[in-house]
C-alpha cells in the first residue's frame, strides 16, 4: 500500500491530518469514508484490524472501483504524521559518523561497530515535503540530512532485532534538518541535540514494505538515495550500506522502553564508503574537501536554496519528492 496524509479543515483533523491512499501511478488519491481511517495516528494505534480494511480499499483503487477518488494535484501533503508520540534517530552509516565526528574534532566511540548511536528529537509540528527550510540565522549552519525512516506498530520493551521486523509497518524518507554550528556546545554539555535538531520533514508518501520488492531485506532499503541541492546531483548513495539496520536500530531503541504505535525511526544520514558517490548531507562534503585538499568550499545552507530528496524503483519515484527551499525568516 502507499498512503499519505493530506491537510484538512475537518475538525479533529487540524493537527495530524486526513489518511489517504494513493494509487499506484502516484496521481490518484482515494479518500477513505470510515471515520476509523480519520488519520495515520489512529489506525496505527490499531493496525492489525485497520490494515486488512486499508488493504481491502487499496485493491478496489487498483482495480478501478473506488469512486471516491481526487488528483494528487487537488489536494495538500503533510508530513505522514504531523505529530508522533516518539521520533528516534540512529545513525546507522559508520562512514557518516566518522567525518562528522571529524568535523568537530571529537574521538570516535570505542563500540562505534557495537552499539548505535541515537538521540531522541522533536517529534511535533513536523515538516510536510513542501514546506520551506527556516533559517533563523545564517551563522547556525543550516545542513540538510537525507535519511530513510521506518514507522513501527507498538513495541514492547526488550525486543529483539529477530522479532523487530514484524513491527516495522510503514517506509518513508527524512529529511533530518540540523543546525551545525549549534551542535559542538550542545554536545559538550553532555545532555546531547536539542536546539541543533528543529523539526525534521518527510516524504508525501509512506509505504508498507512490500512495495519495495527485494530491495527491502535485511531490515534495509537496498536502493540510491538521491539528493539535489539547486537542481544539481550532490548525492546518491546506496541506502542498504547501514552497519546497523532498522531491526537492531529497534532493539536498541527497546532496550529500557516499549515504543508506541507510530514510533518514526531515522537511519541516519545516508552515506557510503565510496565518496565517488556523493554525500547526503553538507557536513560529510565539507570534511571530504578538507580530507583531500586542506580547504572547505561548501558553504552551509542560504536563503533560496533548494533541497530535493527522492529514491526510485525502477523508474517510479516510489515515497514522491521532499522538495523545500530554504526561507530566511524576519524576526
């Protein structure tokens, strides 16, 4: 299935949204008459029985039968779920950690291979696809973090990486906006992100895992992950090099907490050993450049820039672009 949550003046609707399902051919938006399907939170909180519903109108979609059908062009995206009870993001790609870590200067961790890292971020008024990128101050060092994410049923506490995958019912992208120059004095004081990670947007649609075909095995989507910065490639790295995939990333996450129904995972910044294939974030272009010639030349982000994240499965641009532009706001 692919879904998608549009906005809506329904009351009751404001906040998180009106669930939709989208057809296969990424033009047609079914609208769901059952008030169980009101939006993504709340069929989530009872998944097992709304999804067998949800699948059973997706097939009269597909086969032409659903009447109650708009244009994706009639309607307006929001982030699949406006607002979670819980975002985590890992930071699952070994190369990523070690030039940002580069990048302030700091030591890598002894169980770097062992032991993901993952900080909990802001989880409410989260970003559609299409909303602008507000750069409060140029000197924060606005960065943009292509990231694939998962969002999983309730999870209960102590589950292990080979039960995780049941509970992973939902794929989507992320964009994880970071504010670099904010982030050195964060960490110093030892209680980690906070101001540094405003809230972070994601794709129009969401998908269940068996859309991605075999490319989703291992607890991994096993397909390039494509960045433009101003219409130009900046990168477009393989999403299936994470050294912890979505399943430990779940067990880790379990270890003293169960997780609620909606729970959205991050992978982290995308990003392959091999540099020839771009970065996925302005951090890791900016350490390569040093690395190879002593000097930075990438800047951080500006008033007028524009970020495009998308993945494509043979030709079809399968979660629909997250598409922002930077906007500088006037206090």
């Amino acid at each position: 299935m692919i879904l998608a949550s549009i906005r809506s003046n329904v009351p009751g609707l404001e906040l998180d949204g009106q669930l939709v399902i989208i057809h296969p051919n990424r033009l047609t938006v079914a609208i769901l008459p059952d008030v169980q399907f009101s939006s993504l939170r709340q069929a989530l909180e009872s998944w097992g029985s709304s999804s067998a519903k949800l699948q059973n109108i997706d097939a009269q979609l597909r086969a032409g039968y659903w009447s109650h059908t708009v244009s994706t062009k009639q309607v307006v995206f929001c982030a699949p779920l406006p607002r979670s009870w819980t975002l985590l993001d890992g930071s699952a790609y070994v190369q990523h950690i070690k030039l940002v870590r580069k990048a302030r200067n700091a030591e890598l961790p002894e169980d770097l291979l062992t032991i993901p890292l993952m900080y909990q971020g802001a989880s409410d008024g989260l970003l559609s696809p299409f909303d602008d990128i507000p750069l409060l101050d140029p000197a924060y060092g606005v960065d943009f973090e292509s990231e694939v994410a998962i969002i999983t049923d309730a999870v209960p506490q102590g589950t292990t990486a080979p039960e995780a995958l049941q509970h992973i019912k939902l794929i989507m992208l992320m964009n994880d906006i970071s504010l670099r120059e904010l982030i050195p004095r964060e960490l110093s004081t030892g209680f980690g992100f906070f101001h540094s990670k405003p809230p972070s947007s994601f794709s129009p649609f969401i998908i269940t895992p068996d859309e991605l075909k075999d490319t989703w095995r291992d607890g991994r989507v096993h397909l390039p992950l494509e960045t433009y910065l101003n219409n130009e490639l900046f990168g477009s790295p393989n999403a299936g090099e994470m050294h912890f995939s979505f399943l430990q990333l779940i067990e880790h996450a379990t270890k003293t907490r169960a997780l609620g129904a909606g729970t959205i995972i991050g992978s982290g910044t995308v990003s392959n050993t091999d540099a020839s294939l771009g970065s996925s974030c302005i951090v890791e272009r900016r350490m390569l450049e040093k690395i190879n010639s002593g000097t930075i030349t990438t800047p951080y982000l500006k008033d007028g820039d524009r970020i495009k994240i998308s993945m494509s499965l043979r030709e079809t641009n399968i979660f629909g672009s997250i598409d922002q532009v930077v906007r500088q706001i006037k206090r």
